[in-house]
C-alpha cells in the first residue's frame, strides 16, 4: 500500500497522479496541525480528464471534491471509516484553504 506525506505548504499538493484506467483507494488520511499556523481546511479533490465520446471530442478537465477535512490548530486528526466509499479516478490532490508548511497531511491509499 503506497503511502506519501507532505507538509501543506502550497495548495494543491499532488498526493498520487493520474494513471489512465485505473482507480486509487484511499484508505488513511492522517493531517498533523499541532505546530500550524491557524485552523486547516483540508479538501480532496479528484483531478482527471474523462474519455472522448462521440458527444464530447475534447473533454474538459474535471475537479470534483470528494471530501472536506476541517482541522483545528494544535490538533491531529486520522481519517478511516469516512474513505471507504470514496474513489479516486485520477489524480490524488488535498488542497488548503491557507497554505501552511507546518500543517502535515500523510495519506495511504491502494492502487486498483
């Protein structure tokens, strides 16, 4: 299970990129705020460009959220149970609302 952690320190920050036909499970979003800056509001988002149909030649890059994460400051919030019906079509990005370096989020996901 690939795993990946990154200090939130410019939004979007790029957690898995995108693989033509496959799926990304994540499966623990761990997001460390206790030396942050402020509060954290954290979104996955779900970067990727759909298939060319017949209706739509050249189809536009899609960015829908699949979850947001609010963190206070000083704390340390882990994510399990609220992914398990959460699939990520291309690329694993997790944005903030104010960019902070010592805001650090760890995800763990499964490559389908």
């Amino acid at each position: 299970m690939p795993g990946l952690s990154l200090a939130m320190a410019a939004s979007p920050t790029v957690f898995a990129t995108e693989k033509r036909n496959a799926k990304l499970k994540p499966t623990l979003i761990m997001i460390d705020n206790v030396l942050g800056a402020q509060d954290a509001i954290i979104t996955v988002q779900d970067r990727f460009t759909p298939s060319v149909t017949n209706g739509v030649p050249v189809p536009a890059v899609q960015t829908p959220t699949r979850l947001s994460i609010n963190v206070s400051m000083n704390a340390c919030v882990s994510i399990r149970d609220e992914l398990k019906d959460i699939e990520i079509l291309g690329q694993m990005e997790l944005t903030i609302a104010t960019p902070d370096p010592n805001c650090i989020a760890s995800v763990a996901y499964h490559p389908n």
